[in-house]
C-alpha cells in the first residue's frame, strides 16, 4: 500500500520489512548459477556502464543481490566487485561462482580504501532504508575516484504520480513507518540536490521500466499488465521494450541518475 509523504515529496510503500532475511528469500532460485549468469544480458546496465567507463575500469555495485549485475560486468570486461547485507545470499554467491568479488559488507560502511573505484552502480538500494541514504552517498563519495561515476536507479514520482498525490489520491501515513516499511518511492529532483551536495554533478538522467509504472499506478490496466511484466517470452519482451520507449518519459516507474564526483 502507498501512502503520500507530502513534506518530502515521496511515497511511502508498506508491505514486508525490507531486512536481510527479507532479500535472503527474494533472491532464492532453483538454479542460483544461472540466474547470475543471466546478468550478461542486463543490456540496459552494459549500455549506461559502456558511455561512461572504458573497459578495465573498476566498478561496485553496491547492493548486488544475486550478483548477477557484477557478473555481467565481469563479463563485459570491467574490474567488478559487489557488495550485499544478504548474509546467506552472499554465501551462495560465492559457493557458485568464488572467483566473483562479491562480499558481505553494509553499503553504509564499506570495506574499501578512498578513491578505489571508477565507478559505482546502485540499482534500487536507496529507498529501502528508512533513515534515508545520506550515509550511503557518503560512503559511494569516499570510495569513487575524483571524476568517477554514480549510477544511481530508485523509483521515482513520474506524472502520474505526481498528479495522483496532488488530487490526493493516495492516503496519508498515520502511524510509524519502521514496522512494515518496504521502500520510499523519490522525488528524482530532490535526490539530484541531495546528492550534489556531496560533491557530485548531475550530468545524465533517464526514466526506465514503463511497464511496471502504468500497472502499479492505473487500477485497471493492472491484470493485463502484470502478466506481461511477469512474463518473459518474446511477446512480453516485445511489448515491454516499446512501453519503455515511448511510455517511460511519462510512466517510468524507475529512474537513472549519473553523477560524476568533482571532488
């Protein structure tokens, strides 16, 4: 369920408690190798990674779940490391694949020396953190390079949503969030300012996954939809890439922010 925080510009969701044990079922798989494996083809990760950072560079996905992503750029020729709190989910990780760099630390306090890396891919990890991310940004300064990339995705306040909290459509949060809390949903603007505070410059954003934006936001088009977000034949693949072209400007229920670190 979501719910309108109108002093930040957000949405609150509230659904299961976003813990490690939480992630630790998520990211269960009959066959765990090949999920990661799969990573090789996250086209969208390779493409956005490719226009920043030459081959070699050196990258952190900071909360790396299966590992796939890490895999991936592994597999595209980047020096990749990744990090997750999903203590047994890492443990797999490692079983199945231990030359991958994936290791079991907290995004918050990472266990890297300043300046190592050139560049640092989030994927969806800010928003579940109650307390905010300003230790996160924090932690991503100190270990990227001076002129290295953030690749910052977190689901944001598109169109839709925004008119839907202005007509008050979504209903007010009157109790603590700490019980149930899932994941903030962002206002991208905000976010770029918090960020550029820390001594980043925003130089390249792009909404994505329109798909899933119009099924969580329009009640009717929710059947349809999730079948086709849930599917992955080439029907479905089809009907996603197009939804995402020419739909995600307006209903992308995520978004990618690059920061370059000036200092």
């Amino acid at each position: 369920m979501k719910f309108y925080d109108k002093d930040n510009k957000r949405l609150i969701v509230i659904e299961e408690k976003a813990t490690n044990k939480f992630w630790d079922r998520h990211w269960e798989a009959k066959n765990f190798k090949k999920e990661i494996e799969k990573g090789k083809n996250s086209w969208f990760v390779k493409k956005n990674t490719n226009k920043f950072l030459k081959h070699g560079a050196r990258v952190l996905e900071g909360g790396c779940g299966r590992g796939q992503i890490v895999y991936g750029l592994k597999h595209w020729g980047y020096d990749a490391y990744g990090v997750d709190f999903a203590e047994e989910t890492v443990k797999k990780i490692n079983e199945n694949l231990p030359d991958l760099k994936v290791s079991f630390q907290d995004v918050r306090s990472l266990d890297f020396p300043d300046n190592f890396f050139d560049g640092y891919w989030s994927l969806g990890v800010i928003e579940h953190f109650t307390g905010g991310y300003e230790k996160i940004i924090e932690e991503a300064k100190r270990v990227i390079k001076t002129n290295g990339y953030l690749f910052l995705t977190f689901p944001h306040m598109f169109f839709l949503r925004r008119l839907k909290a202005k007509l008050g459509i979504y209903k007010k949060l009157d109790n603590d969030i700490n019980n149930n809390f899932y994941c903030f949903i962002l206002n991208e603007k905000e976010v770029a300012k918090n960020v550029e505070k820390h001594g980043f410059k925003l130089i390249f954003k792009k909404p994505f996954d329109a798909t899933k934006g119009l099924k969580d936001e329009i009640f009717l088009l929710k059947p349809i939809l999730q079948k086709v977000y849930d599917s992955h034949n080439l029907l479905a693949k089809g009907i996603k890439f197009l939804n995402s072209f020419f739909l995600s400007k307006i209903a992308g229920h995520s978004i990618l922010l690059v920061l370059k670190k000036r200092t």
